[in-house]
C-alpha cells in the first residue's frame, strides 16, 4: 500500500506523522520504504512522503527459505 503523508503537521485538528505509522501498525502493516520526500526550498525537515507499507504475515508451522531467488517450502523445526 503506497500512502502520501504529510511530515510536517499542517492543521490544528490533524494527524501527526507518528500517527499515521501507529495506526498502519495496528492494522497489520508496518513501514517498509519511502518513495519520494517533498521538501519546501531551503527547509531541512520534509513537507510530504510517499511511503510503502507492507502487510504482516502471520506463517505458522512452515517457514519459507529463498533458494535462487525462489520460495520453496521447508518444514519447520517441530516437524510440522
């Protein structure tokens, strides 16, 4: 999911930037890569951020192993 989000706080009654990662967090995603960073000429701190969160996946007894830039099955270490 690819979410533009501003840095810098620009309402009285809006989000804060931490929010943003809070609530993504609480849905199951977390942050994954920046995109793009919108600076403002000659401010140090960016304005916006195009960025990628990834959706947790919860794997239970299986666990995938990259093997030439595939997935294959390994059984997990309880036998399952």
């Amino acid at each position: 999911m690819i979410i533009e989000v501003s840095i810098a706080k620009r309402f009285d009654e809006g989000y804060e930037f931490e929010d943003i990662i809070s609530f993504m967090k609480e849905s199951g995603f977390f942050l994954f890569s920046f995109l793009k960073l919108t600076h403002r000429m000659g401010e140090l701190r960016p304005r916006f951020a195009d960025i990628v969160f990834k959706q947790r996946c919860v794997i239970t007894k299986q666990e995938y192993v990259a093997d030439d830039q595939r997935l294959r099955y390994a059984p997990s270490s309880d036998g399952g």
